[in-house]
C-alpha cells in the first residue's frame, strides 16, 4: 500500500547544492542514508552521489542520462512526471514525494525525496536527495493493516465500544454505540455524556470521571433501552494509559446480557422447580463431590438416616456405609470420572437404629461446558425387602437342590434300610433338628423303624398305637402338622428332653399311608412354615422311595419263589402278565414328585425368575416321560403278548421311516448328532399293526441316539431283498461286548457299562422290539463291536398294493 506525500515549502530544507556536495556534506548525507542528484527539466539525472549505488545497486554513470521514471514502478511513473512536472510550472520551490524504484536487482524499494526548485539554472532546474523508507512504508503498512483488523473486531464484537479523553469528551464510538445514543460520530466529538442532554448520561460521565480520577476499572450492570427494547447491559468503563503510565481517556464497553439474564431467570425457575420436585420425591436424591462430600440431600434422603440437611451437608456419604466396601467404591467413583459412565449398583447401609439396610443406587457424574468434572447426582431407594426376599429364595433354592440330591440318594438304591438311613439323615439335616425318627405301618400300628437324636434306649422295633401321641393323630388324619409349643399339646408324648416344637408328616404312597416321619427341635422359632413346606415335600418323595423299597423287596422276595416254583408251576406266564401289571401301575410312583415340586411352585405367589428352578421343571418333565415310556412298553409287551393285534393293514414303510426319523429328530439336534435316512424312491409296503410297527422303528433309533455320545453319527436305512423289507439303524456309539450279547433281548436286561452308567432305560425296549417283529413274521438284525457302534435293525416279509375300484388290493410280493 502506497502513501503519496506532498510538501509545498518557501524555506529550504536540506543543502541546496550547485555542484557535487563538498566533502564533510558527502559525509553527512552519507552518514544520514541520503543520495544526492541533479536532474535536467526533463527528469534526466545529470548528477548523482555514489552512494546511490549502495543503496539501489545502480552505479553513478548508470544513473547519469537517465530519467527516474525509468526506474520507478509502472504505477507509479505516472504520479512522478506529473509531480516534477506540477512543481516546475507552479515554481514550487521544496516538495516531498514517495515512491516506489526498481534495484538493479528488480526488486522494488519505496524511498522518500527531497526536491528543491533552483530558479538560476533552467537547464537542471531540479536538485535533491533521496533516502531509503522502506522498513518505515513496511511498518506503516502493518500498521494500516492492524489497524483496519482492530476495527473490524471492534465493529463486529457485538459490543456499545466508545472511547473518551481525560474531560470526558468523545474521541471515538463504534456504530453499535452511535445507535443506542441515536447520533452520528460527528454530532458526539468533542462532547462529553453531559453536553449531550440525555436521560441518565450525568451518571455516565460522573462514573467515567470516577475511573480517570482513580484508575481503576469499573463494572456496572444497568437496564437500558435498546432500538427500542428494554434490554440489560454489563457496562464495562476502564482507564486508557500512555507508556509512561498516565491515564490519557476511558475505555467504556457496554455488553448485551439479555439472553444471559432470562437464562438466568429460566435457571432458577426450573431450579425452583428442580427443588420442589426433589423435595416431594420418595427417591433420595443427593449430590457430592468427587472426596464423597455431599453438597445437597432431599428430604427423603434426611429421613432414611435420620438426620438433618444441616447435619449431612459437608460430611461423606461414606460414613453411613460399611467401612469394608469404601475401597472398592472409591474405585468405581474413580473410574466413573475416568469414562464418563455412570454407576449402578447395591450396598449395604446403617440405619439410624444400626441395623444394617440395603439401598439401590444410580451415580451420575456431572461435567461442564469444558468438560471438567464438577460434582456427582446420585438418586436411590430403599430395597432392603427385596434383598431379603432374595436371600429367602435363595435359601429356598438350596433347600432344593439338597432335596433334589436327596431325591437321587432315595433313587439310587431300592434297599429300604439304605432308604431310611438316607430318608431321616436328610429330614433332620434340612430342618436343622435336634431329634427325628421314621414310623412304618405294620398291623395297623406304627413300628418305630430309624431315630436320630437323644431317643430312650431299645426305642427301634417297638410299636406306637395309632391313637397315641402327635405321630399317631397325623397318621390317623393323614394331614402333616407343625406344634410350635409342644408342651400346650395335650396328645403330646415326651421322648426327647426339652424339646419346644415338633414337625410331623405322614408317608403316604399311591393314597396309602406306609408311616411317619417327625423332627424335633429345643429352639423356639426354628421351625417355620416355610420349612414345613419343605419338609412336606421331602416326605412325600421318601414314602416313594420307601413304598418302591418295599414293592421291590416284596417283588424280589415273590421272583425267587417264581423262579424256584417255575418247572412245578403251570400258570407261570399268568402270574408274570400279573406281576408286569403290578408294575406297570406301581411305576407310576415317579408322579408323587412331579405333584410334590408342581405343588410348591404353584404355591409362590411370584413368578418363577431363579434359572435353576427351570431345571426342576425339566426333573419333572423327565419323570413323566419316564412313566410313559415303562407304561407303554409294559402294556405293549402285555398286548402282543396277549395277542391283541390287527395284521391286516397295508402300512407303508417309507412313510413309516420317515416318521419315525422326524419324531427322534429333536433329541438328536440336542446331543449334536447327525441323523441321516436313506429310503427307496418308491413306497415299500408290509402287512401289520398299524400302532406297533411304528413303535419298533422309533424304539431303535432312540436307542441309538441314546447310546452314541454327542457329535455322533446315525444312519436310518429301508430297502428290499427279493420279497424281505429290511430297516436298520446303523450308530457309531458305544457298543456292545460281545460277552454281554447273549442276553440283549430278554426282558428287563440292559448291558452295565461305565459309559452307560447313567443312562436311563427299562430294558423292555429290544424284547419288545423282537416280540412284535417276530409276530408280524419277521426277523431282528443285530451286530454290534464293543467302542465302534451297533446296528439294528429286522426284516418283514414284502407286500404289493394296488388300487381297484377305490379300495386297495393287496398281493404277496411272490406272487
């Protein structure tokens, strides 16, 4: 940017030279930075000082025969001539001039010159100097440059800016302020607030003479009209000072604080709001910091430990907690700051009576606009009941599973002293007794058969009248009974010292009493209804186990006398179909525990929400599957046996397999296993029992998936030979021994291996797969090697069917 400067003068500045200046002149030029010339009307420079080319790199005989304006820039050689020209013609004597002048480098350098006009010589009528500005015209620039910056800033702060001397008269205002005052720039300079006749302008100037009398800076807040609207302003007023220090005018800067002061109002209406709606919560609600200090509790907060806000105010919410937990909250305090994420959790908390409640919190770490951390919103409840509530469920979960461990100790063995044993041990544990004994019904008389606990010596074997005693009124009313004050019961028969209650359940299997089992204890309140529950449950899986003891004693005890009667007796297989219906029926036991767990749980009055109770769900389920299955076999094996079959239906064995396959699919997917079938592309047809021939199939392939572990492979195959259909079920699961093969097909048989140790059966399924298959005029298929698999499999003799007159038509495959 270029700055033109033009001075007309009747006194000569500088040393108006003839000739090349004199030696100590040259000097002195030299040493001020000047370079001398001489040029002709026409601008051609006849003369010039050497130190020309010092400073523009252009020697003195490069310089002399040429015009200046052929060094000047473009711009710029215009104003040059004009200006020589303009000062020869009006005989102006001393002018100054600005330029820019191309170096021999090509570079440009801005220079001042000084020319004065010598009248006696017409012919080189222009003499002066010149001198290099160039760092003076770059700072000017920046200057000019900063100066349009400051104002642009000042113009769109947004801010009332003006600016007054030391009486207090204007000598600046930007265009925000000319609009509140309602005046231009030039009706206010050199006016001061009280020249200027406004409302309210005295105190202005009296506050602006307060800040140029002390100094200092001052801040006032003040409501004001605005284009017209009522508006508040912050108005800042501060001292201007000169380099030495001397206060030279103020600074007076008005800032708009509408907005900030209705979101003022807004915030402490809805913190009003806020309070109110704290204050009514039943949640308690507080605030702390991050050394746990809390700095605000609601009134709900104040009642849970019974104290004021006064006194919880400033203190650590930690001093209500127990001192073992503070570690670790202090960690989760730490990192909730660390990752912004708030915490949920539960903790016990000390009452005002010093017991020990439970609370359930939510911490919400608070930042602000810069994201530092200021202060943690914390907001709670009271869940005490619902944690001991917890804790009830979860004792009532463990007294399952210890039941459910009784119930596979009862199962385990069908001796009946390993029963009782078992049977009273749990009882006694599971209701934490001090006494217990077991009754069984003999002769309408209960015969002490177990005691555990400080009984009268000799006590086991003896018989109790059903009219005597609590252990006699339960067997009589069959109903189970909880006597919490023993004493106060007058059918009460003391055997065990000092004792205070008495639980007593009947045993009853099938909806016949086999006996008794009570518990006795010294403490007053240890026996609850809860545990009664309990106990009425255990009961009635030991008369269970005790009456499917009994039955398998009395079976046992009726086979050996079979088996030595079986050449003298000619009703034998009368007496077996008897036995097996005995069994079918008493097999049906299991149910007494599905009713026993289905009882409880439809006794809760909450929802089932424990996983693990899902898993006595399953208990039951298996139980009835179980019942079904032995039923079934029992009373198919009793129907072929019988001979009640029809074997005149066409049944088509390719749907058959199909089925079949589709029916044992599911139990295959949950064991991983891969169940294939390979059928013809035709249907094969046999003649049978539509009901039993299905039951074969199925019974093969679910013995399959049974004994192949998970992951394994099973094949279902249907194909013909000649006039035989043949299916198999090929697996590669355990196998069978070729020593345990002799007796695969009899009944009740199964192979004891310690792979299938756990597996469940009846060992009917195979003998009731040969009977059928043999009755149909077929023939079962078996082979088997121990670790690598088995296949089994049979074949039925082939038939044809066609259609005629919409009826079937069959035909032997032979012909």
């Amino acid at each position: 940017m270029g700055r033109k400067q033009q001075h007309h003068s009747n006194s000569t500045q500088g040393v108006p030279l003839r000739e090349h200046p004199q030696p100590h002149y040259q000097r002195l030029l030299e040493s001020a930075g000047y370079v001398w010339f001489r040029a002709a009307c026409d601008g051609v420079v006849t003369d010039i000082d050497a130190t020309a080319e010092h400073l523009f790199g252009w020697s003195r005989d490069e310089f002399v025969g040429r015009t200046l304006c052929e060094m000047v820039h473009s711009d710029w050689q215009s104003r040059v001539h004009i200006f020589y020209l303009n000062q020869l013609e009006e005989n102006i004597p001393e002018t100054t001039f600005e330029f820019p002048i191309r170096t021999a480098s090509g570079q440009y350098r801005w220079v001042e010159q000084i020319v004065h006009l010598n009248p006696e010589d017409p012919t080189v009528p222009f003499e002066g100097i010149i001198r290099d500005i160039t760092r003076r015209h770059q700072a000017t620039e920046r200057l000019d440059v900063m100066s349009h910056v400051s104002w642009s800033l000042i113009e769109q702060s947004g801010n009332l800016i003006a600016v007054t001397d030391t009486e207090g008269r204007y000598v600046f205002a930007n265009s925000d302020y000319l609009d509140w005052l309602g005046c231009s720039l030039q009706d206010i300079l050199g006016k001061s607030d009280l020249e200027l006749g406004m409302v309210g302008m005295p105190r202005f100037h009296a506050l602006t003479m307060q800040v140029m009398t002390s100094g200092a800076m001052r801040i006032i807040e003040e409501n004001l009209h605005y284009k017209g609207l009522p508006r508040s302003f912050t108005i800042i007023k501060h001292p201007m000072r000169s380099p030495a220090g001397l206060v030279t005018g103020a600074v007076t800067i008005m800032r708009d604080i509408s907005a900030r002061k209705q979101a003022e109002d807004a915030l402490r209406q809805s913190e009003e709001r806020y309070r109110i709606i704290v204050e009514q919560q039943k949640e308690l609600i507080s605030r702390w910091t991050s050394d746990t200090r809390l700095t605000f509790v609601n009134d709900a907060y104040c009642r849970a430990f019974g104290q004021t806000r006064e006194q919880l105010i400033g203190t650590s919410y930690l001093d209500l907690v127990p001192p073992e937990l503070h570690a670790q909250m202090h960690q989760q305090i730490e990192e909730s700051i660390r990752s912004r994420v708030p915490i949920h959790y539960e903790h016990p908390v000390i009452a005002p009576d010093g017991e020990l409640h439970w609370q359930e919190w939510t911490d919400v770490p608070i930042f602000d606009a810069q994201g530092n951390f200021v202060e943690f919103q914390s907001s709670g409840r009271d869940v005490t009941r619902r944690r001991l509530a917890e804790i009830d469920r979860s004792d009532y979960i463990q007294r399952l599973e210890v039941i459910q461990q009784v119930d596979i100790e009862l199962t385990r063995s069908l001796d009946i002293d390993y029963v009782l044993d078992i049977a009273l041990s749990a009882a006694v544990s599971i209701s934490r007794a001090d006494a217990g004994a077991i009754h069984l019904l003999e002769n309408d008389q209960l015969r002490v058969a177990r005691v555990i606990g400080d009984y009268p010596d000799g006590l086991v074997g003896t018989v109790i009248p059903l009219t005597t005693g609590l252990i006699g009124r339960a067997a009589r009313r069959k109903e189970a009974e909880l006597v919490f004050d023993v004493m106060s019961d007058p059918d009460y028969v003391p055997n065990v010292a000092h004792i205070q209650a008495q639980m007593t359940m009947p045993l009853i299997a099938q909806d016949r009493l086999i006996g008794t089992i009570n518990v006795q204890t010294s403490e007053p309140g240890r026996f609850t209804p809860q545990m009664f529950d309990f106990l009425k449950l255990l009961a009635a899986r030991i008369a269970s186990a005790l009456d499917n003891a009994r039955l398998h004693r009395t079976t046992e005890s009726q086979l050996a006398e079979l088996q030595s009667l079986y050449q003298q007796v000619s009703n034998l297989e009368q007496l077996k179909t008897q036995m097996i219906r005995i069994a079918a029926h008493d097999l049906r036991n299991p149910l007494g525990v599905i009713n026993g767990y289905l009882q409880l749980i439809r006794g809760e009055q909450e929802p089932v929400s424990d996983p693990r109770l899902l898993d006595y769900v399953d208990i039951m389920k298996d139980s009835v599957t179980r019942i079904d299955k032995i039923t079934r076999d029992i009373l198919t094996l009793e129907r072929v046996s019988a001979g009640r079959t029809s074997m005149d239906e066409d049944i088509d064995m390719t749907k058959l397999a199909l089925d079949a396959v589709q029916t044992s699919r599911i139990q295959a997917t949950r064991k991983s296993q891969d169940l294939q079938v390979e059928l013809p592309p035709k249907a094969v047809y046999v003649r049978g029992d539509r009901f039993l021939l299905p039951e074969t199939a199925v019974n093969l392939i679910n013995n399959a998936i049974k004994y192949t572990p998970d992951g394994g492979r099973i094949i279902v195959r249907l194909w013909t030979e000649g006039d035989q259909v043949i299916f198999t079920v090929e697996d590669n699961g355990v196998g069978i021994p070729e020593d345990r093969q002799v007796g695969l097909f009899q009944p009740f048989y199964r192979v004891q291996l310690k792979e299938t140790r756990a597996i469940k059966g009846t060992g009917l399924g195979l003998h009731l797969v040969r009977t059928i298959i043999e009755q149909h005029g077929g023939h079962v298929r078996f082979q088997s090697s121990y670790g690598q698999g088995s296949t089994f499999g049979f074949d039925l003799p082939r038939v044809t069917v066609a259609a005629s007159n919409g009826r079937s038509r069959r035909r032997a495959a032979h012909g």
